[in-house]
C-alpha cells in the first residue's frame, strides 16, 4: 500500500510519514499543495491523507480538481479543530473521510484501514445487528433508530466486535486493534472503555448484545 501525504507542518507530516513507515506502508510526503495535486494525479498512490491549509494550492482545491478530472483515489482530510462548515464542504468535494487536528496517528491508521477497506470493496458501510446500526462511512451507531453518541475510541471498540461478530475477541486482541498498543498491562483500559459503550449502547436497552466471554474477552452477538 502506497500513500501519499500532502501536508506542510514538518512535525505533523514526519509523525505521520514515521507511523505508516512503522505499519509497512510506503509513504510519499509533500510539503506543497500544487506539487501534491500533481503526484496525486500520477495513479501511483492508493490513498491520499490531505492537509487544507497548504502552500502553493490549498487541499479543497486539490480535491475538487482530482474529482473534476475522474480520479477517484481515497482522500482523507486533514482539518482544524474548529471548522465544522468544512466538515460539511469536504463530503460534498468528495473526501472519503476527515480527522481533525490534533489526532493521535492511531486515529489516522484506523481511518485509513477503514476508508482503504471500503476501497477494495470487501466491507459493507453499513453492519446491521439485531436493533444495532453501525454506519462506517458516517461513524454513527445507532440502537432501535437512536443514535448513539460515542467517542471515536467507543465506536471503533464497538465497530471491531461488529465486524467480527459471534467471535469472542481477547483484551489483548481489543487493546492492539483498537488502541495500536501492546496489551501487556493494558487490558484495564480494554475494560473500563466497554464499560462506557455498555453504559451508552446496551445498558438502556433489554437486549445486550455486548457480552463477557469469561476467561477470554467480550463478543458482540445477538443471543446470550
Ligand atoms: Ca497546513
């Protein structure tokens, strides 16, 4: 998997470029929006992660000319914390998703693996279990058509057990997968975070769906 990362912060582009590194991917980073624009249209790239704020041409930019010119490469935006109008301006030019800085490069990977999934065509966008909705493409959960308001952490726990639902997970599968950590002495932070998703997504409805595998870790299934 080859990625492109057009961002001009030198701290925010190295921690990235040192993270997918870390992962196995190859990474190109450019620091300047015309010359990311042109590299981006080489077809040498499966994924784009772009900056808004650039040099030389910002990232909206850069994004309308690549769907203007039919290319459909993955693009994840990177945005500021406060501009929640381009949240809304970037789904309509065309991102596959956003992340808004600053992010911990686990967020980012995550949202990569997701969007390159979906890609490849091998991931529904929508996993439907029970009364429980999982919209990946919109991160959005939701039980008997309410919504539920998790934190990016809970709905990728919850989107895990989904994924791989009626298959009992380990605290230490969980923690790597969810967290990009090492499990040792971790599981804590595996169980206190299924608490919270329980409190949110099982705990006001009668059916429970997220259950305790004892001895092993947790499962997401219909029937007890
Ligand atoms: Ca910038």
């Amino acid at each position: 998997m080859r990625i492109l990362v057009v961002e001009d912060e030198p701290k925010t582009a190295a921690a990235i470029r040192k993270g997918f590194a870390e992962k196995g991917y190859e990474v190109d980073l450019c620091l300047d929006g015309s010359e990311g624009l042109r590299l981006a249209k080489t077809g040498n790239y499966d994924l784009l992660v772009l900056d808004l704020m650039l040099p030389g041409r910002d990232g909206w930019s850069i994004l309308s000319e690549l769907r203007a010119a039919g290319v459909s490469l993955p693009v994840i935006v990177l945005t500021a914390r406060d501009a929640v109008r381009d949240r809304v301006k970037g789904v309509s030019l065309g991102a596959d998703d956003y992340l808004i800085k600053p992010f911990a490069f686990a967020e980012l990977l995550a949202r990569v693996q997701s969007v390159l999934r979906r890609a490849s065509g091998t991931m529904p966008e929508v996993i439907r279990i029970a009364d429980l909705e999982l919209d990946f493409a919109r991160h959005r959960a939701a039980r008997s058509g309410s919504p539920l308001d998790l934190t990016p952490k809970e709905f990728a726990l919850l989107a895990f057990l989904a994924r791989r639902r009626g298959e009992p997970q380990t605290r230490a599968t969980l923690a790597a997968a969810v967290w990009d950590m090492p499990h040792e002495g971790e599981s804590n932070v595996v169980d206190v975070h299924v608490r919270r998703l329980r409190a949110k997504a099982d705990d006001p409805f009668e059916r429970k769906l997220i259950q305790t595998v004892r001895g092993v870790g947790y499962v997401l299934r219909e029937h007890a």
